[in-house]
C-alpha cells in the first residue's frame, strides 16, 4: 500500500484556516477526515471554526471518545486512530506520527518553527517507494499550489 503525504507549508494562512479549507475538499470529494492534535485547546478551536462556517456550509465535526464519534464527517482526535472510518488524516499539529502511514493520504501542516523536522521527514520520505510526498505552498492569494 502507497499513502500520499501532502506537507503544507503554513506561510500565509493560520493552521485554522487551513484546516476549515482542506477539511472542506475532503467533504467533497466524498471522505471522512481525522484530525490530529495533541493540542486539547487547538482540538477545540478547531471543531468550533469547523462549525462556524456559515450558514448550510459549516463543516459537521466531533471529538474522538464522544458518543457519536463513528458517525462523525470529521473527527478530531490526539490519536492516529479513526472510529468514524476515515482513510484521510489531518496532522494540525505538525507533529509526525507513524501510525499516520495506515492512511491512504496525510496532509501535514507545518509552519516556520517545524520547517527542519519537516525537511528532515521529507528526505526519509523521499527514499521510501511506499510513500507519495507532494509539497504544497500558498500563493500570495492564500491558494495553495503544489510543487517545489
């Protein structure tokens, strides 16, 4: 099995931002999405802007251990694991997992503070046929872009 690693590097947008835009391509492209933070208080954060979106177009979310958490579109989480079935991970925290590999893609977000260790991983990717690394950066109209 390949699992695609998409890092993103967080140059114009905050992690929240991000997270609501990618989250929101998950939803339409028909997966379910976890997402990962060892952060308590970003975990939180994050499910409310999720909620926030506005209007029909808030992004329906929950917490892993909650009650409904198999059922979630999104499911927030400190683990690598997925109740709510999900085959896509969202790593918020730009903390690497390797339980994260089961997953068929990871998006990897990263600012400035975690640039090396997100190189270094890079390069450990690079020489792995198993993974698919793709890089992603934002354009000065906050699009991202894949490539160098």
């Amino acid at each position: 099995m390949t699992t695609r690693v998409d890092f993103y590097q967080l140059s114009c947008d905050p992690v929240d931002v991000t997270v609501a835009k990618l989250a929101r391509k998950v939803l339409q492209a028909g997966e379910r999405l976890l997402v990962v933070s060892a952060d308590e208080a970003q975990r939180s954060h994050l499910s409310k802007v999720l909620w926030e979106q506005g209007g029909a177009a808030f992004l329906a979310n929950g917490m892993a251990g909650g009650a409904h958490e198999t059922r979630q579109p999104i499911l927030l989480s400190e683990g690598s694991a997925a109740p709510n079935d999900a085959r896509m991970a969202l790593i918020a925290d730009g903390r690497w997992r390797e339980e994260a590999l089961g997953f068929d893609r990871v998006l990897l977000l990263f600012d400035a503070t975690q640039r090396d260790a997100a190189a270094e991983l890079w390069r450990r990717f690079a020489k792995d046929e198993t993974i698919d690394n793709r890089i992603n950066k934002q354009d000065e109209n906050g699009a991202w872009r894949e490539g160098a």
